[in-house]
C-alpha cells in the first residue's frame, strides 16, 4: 500500500520552476515568539533581488553590512589600497529605471556616493583603483564596443580613454597611477580568429604606448617598478602559435 503524503509547491504561473517548501526555501528572516508565546512574529520579509556586501576580519568574525541595494547584480567589490573605502558596480535592470552605476562606500559604510551612472543597455565589467586610492578604472560594456574609463573617488572628471569593438579585460595601473595596461581581444580582419594583445594607455589624456612592434599573442599584464616595464603573457614562440606559454618583459616609453 502506497503512503499518500501532502506536499506544498511553489511554482511560477506557467508551472516553470516547481520547488517543494521547506526549511530550505524558508527566506532568511530574524523572528522572534510573540507575548504570548503562541505565534511567531517576522521582523521583516524580503522579496525581490537583494544585494549586499559585507565585511569581516581575517578569523571570519564580526561580519558587518556596509552596503545594500535592491537591483540584478554586483560587480566584484574592490577595496581601495588605503583600505578607507570599498568600490562596487551595481547592474539595476528593471529594479531602477534600467540604469547602471559604481557607488564609493566607506569601510564602515558611510558616505555612500554614486559616481558614475551610465545607461541601462550598458555594463559595469571590472573595476580597479589607482594605487593612491583617489582614481577608479573601470570597463563599460555597450551594445558593439567596450570602453576603459576612469573617475576620481568623489565622481568628478570622469574620462573615457579607449574604445575597442572587442572585449577589454585585466586592467592594471603603474605604481605611480600615470598608465594602465589591460587586454584587448578582437578579430583584426573578418573570418581571422581572435587575437588577445596588451594595450598600454596614459590614465589622463589616453595617450597610448607600443610594448611591440607587432601585434601577436598577450595578455594578464603586470607593472614592475617605476612603471617603465611590463610582464606579461605570450606564445612560447612570440610569432607563432604553441601550447607552451611564456613570460616576457617589455619597455614602456
């Protein structure tokens, strides 16, 4: 004989998604018994999507929301290397008018401040600060380009440096804050394969430098020193294709 059991299932209008209740599926709400001890009073609910970013000591103790919006994604959070101030790119979608932005929000998780919105086909990709923690990089995805961006902490002179109708990845500033170097990966002529290369560009007026004087392989750039020289990865043969790969070092003038 078969044992009937009564189940509860939560389903979207078209029966997509069906998960059985439980203490899995509960939401993660504070609670607490009421006077009389007969009811559970909820100390608040949440729907929708909720993003937040928290901070904790080395032991994993004394975590602490220091921020918190209601949106579609995060960019991955970045400390600045003051450590004063935490930098996030936060994607809203339908959540507010489409938009997308960078806030700055302290260690803490005072003086939260918007810096940077752009419009809502748009994408905040990576982020990273300058090593005197008063400048952000960051990457914009539009329909057809990528763009290298930077902006002061406080939101002000925002410039765009470099365009590309491909992808831009790893972006990386000198230790003296005057360039940054990134990837960018693009089909140089139509029916070639893609072709992942550095770029080397002045973080104030976009001027930009050669590390090579052809464009082969490579990527994941690294400053060393004053700025002057780059590592990087390229071919194993830097002008043929191979399965090994090697480190290359490269001046920058």
């Amino acid at each position: 004989m078969q044992k009937c059991l009564n189940k509860l299932i939560i389903m979207n209008a078209n029966a997509t998604n069906q998960q059985r209740l439980s203490r899995k599926t509960l939401p993660d709400s504070l609670y607490w018994l009421t006077e009389d001890k007969k009811k559970l009073k909820l100390r608040y609910t949440e729907s929708g999507d909720i993003w937040r970013i928290w901070t904790m000591d080395t032991n994993g103790k004394k975590h602490k929301m220091i921020f918190k919006q209601v949106c579609e994604s995060f960019t991955q959070p970045k400390w600045s290397y003051d450590g004063s101030a935490v930098a996030v790119g936060v994607y809203y979608g339908k959540y507010n008018n489409e938009l997308t932005s960078i806030w700055r929000v302290g260690k803490n998780g005072e003086f939260k401040i918007r810096i940077y919105t752009t419009k809502h086909e748009n994408k905040i990709t990576e982020l990273e600060w300058a090593p005197s923690s008063k400048r952000i990089a960051f990457i914009v995805k539009k329909p057809f380009v990528e763009e290298l961006w930077v902006v002061n902490k406080d939101g002000t002179l925002p410039l765009k440096l470099y365009t590309s109708k491909g992808k831009i990845d790893h972006i990386t500033w000198d230790n003296q804050g005057k360039k940054i170097a990134f990837d960018e990966t693009y089909t140089k002529w139509y029916f070639n394969p893609e072709l992942t290369v550095v770029r080397v560009v002045h973080s104030i007026n976009g001027e930009r430098w050669v590390i090579l004087p052809y464009e082969f392989y490579s990527e994941n750039p690294v400053w060393a020193g004053n700025g002057n020289i780059i590592a990087y990865i390229g071919w194993g043969k830097f002008w043929l294709p191979t399965k090994k790969y090697k480190i290359y070092l490269a001046k920058v003038q």
